[in-house]
C-alpha cells in the first residue's frame, strides 16, 4: 500500500499542482523507495516513464560494478516494453537534455553514452562539454537554468504523447551552454559492424 500523504512530498506537491491545472483530473502518487526492478511494479501500464531525478554520472552509468537509478528504469523500461525519458540537468554552466529511450526502437542510454565517450575519450565522463573550470566556485542550484533545461525535455515528451510533431531527441543528448547560450549535440554514430548492448542494429 501507498504510504500516507504528507503535504510537502514532492509528489503531493506535483498531484495538487495538475489539479489545480486540469479540471476532473484523476492523479494517483507512490511514494516509494526503489532499489530492484519488482519496486517498479506500479508503472507497469503507463504510457511512458519518466526520470526525474538527479541524474548520475556518465561513468557511473557505464559501470559493470555500480547499479544506478537510471540502470534499474532501463532494465524495467526494455522488460516491460515502456518508454523512458531521462530528462536532464546541469554542472556549472553546461546542460544537457537526455533522450527518450524507446524499446526496440531507439538505441538505450548505455548504448548512447558508451558511443559519445569512446568518440570523446578526452572529454569530461561526467557531461562531456562543462563550461565550469573554476574549481574555487560551487554553483549553487539556479532556478532558470532548470526551467530551461525542463522546458525542452517536457516539449519532447508532449511531442511523444501527442504524435503531432516526430520527437528531436532520438539517439542523441542535447548540450546547453549558458555561458554563450549555444546548443550543441552529441549523437550516436553507430558503424555497421557494431554490435549494440541493446540488441539494435546500427
């Protein structure tokens, strides 16, 4: 069973706000502590899964010895054959935006990753692209950077539900950078003889 509400649970918080928005709108919320896949069982009917938490490093990702949050969604994710957008976030002045990970159709975010390292060994593991040079300086959480950063992934999940318009995030991260507001993408680039950790085919 679900435990009780707390007023100030994010997810009370998120219900409260759409039905404030939507009239007659009917939201159930879990709250609920996931450390296996079988924690996941009350999604397993949704239309598509959608990652909002603090996000782990690439390395971390990548790793046979760490099981991270974003693991666990994607095993849950290809066994239950649900979408999954990653959403996104930010270091410093870079962010980046994560693609929705479509099962059988999209390559997943290991296989992602692990292609725009190996093609950017010298770049940072943890965002790649990072603006933020200053080791004396810690930016603190800046709420506009995340509302741009949310702005673009919640068009992309709209894009998705909806089918109007074909999503722009396929197989690629989208970087952000604040410092000269530039957009830059690092997509997967597969060659034919590749042999995908997701059973895709280049």
């Amino acid at each position: 069973m679900p435990s009780p509400r707390k007023p100030h649970e994010k997810t009370e918080v998120l219900r409260s706000f759409i039905k404030k928005r939507v009239k007659n709108a009917s939201v159930e919320t879990y709250n609920k502590k996931f450390e296996l896949e079988d924690d996941l069982k009350y999604f397993e009917d949704v239309d598509i899964l959608i990652f909002a938490a603090d996000s782990s490093n690439f390395k971390d990702i990548l790793s046979d010895n760490i099981t991270t949050p974003e693991n666990i969604l994607e095993k849950f994710s290809y066994r239950k054959n649900i979408p999954l957008a990653y959403c996104g976030g930010y270091k410093g002045f870079t962010g980046r935006v994560l693609p929705i990970v479509i099962p059988g159709v999209t390559h997943s975010l290991h296989c992602i990753l692990h292609d725009i390292i190996q093609t950017n060994e010298n770049s940072n593991f943890d965002f790649v692209l990072d603006l933020n040079h200053n080791t004396e300086i810690t930016l603190s959480t800046i709420p506009e950077t995340c509302k741009v950063i949310s702005s673009i992934m919640s068009f992309e999940i709209i894009k998705y539900l909806s089918g109007i318009l074909p999503l722009s995030l396929v197989n690629k991260i989208i970087f952000v950078e604040f410092k000269n507001y530039s957009l830059s993408q690092s997509e997967i680039s597969l060659n034919e003889n590749h042999t995908c950790l997701c059973g895709l085919s280049p």
